[in-house]
C-alpha cells in the first residue's frame, strides 16, 4: 500500500515537526493546509500574499514524499 506524506520542514518550516500522512495525494494536501492556516496564520497569510492558491497547492504537491508501506507486503 503507499502512503504519502507531506511535512513541515518538507515546506521549510525547519521549527514544526508536523507531519501530514494519507493514502491520497489530495488527503495530504488537505491535511497540510489545514495545519499551515491554524498552526502558522502569519507565514500562511505571507504565502497567500505571494501566490494563489493554486500555486501553493502545486507546490505543497511537488514536496509530497511516496512511501511505500512495507508492513502491509
């Protein structure tokens, strides 16, 4: 089964830990988002400043880690 997983630091937020993780790409991404507006409102409004959401939505997409889960082979 994959998994995906988006984090924090993958989105250079050196200083969260959070990791968002999901069977889709689309579930990460609403996840990641999620977070970003609760826990980091002065950098998300910074990003929605320089780029619409589209952009950061295909930016958040292009950091998506694949991973495969070895437990369930």
């Amino acid at each position: 089964m994959k998994m995906y997983s988006l984090s924090c630091k993958d989105m250079d937020m050196e200083k969260c830990n959070y990791v968002a993780m999901g069977e889709t790409k689309d579930e990460v991404i609403k996840m990641a988002s999620d977070h970003f507006v609760k826990a980091h409102p002065k950098e998300a409004n910074e990003a929605m400043e320089k780029m619409s959401k589209e952009e950061l939505n295909e930016k958040m997409m292009d950091n998506i880690v694949e991973k495969d889960d070895e437990e369930d082979m």
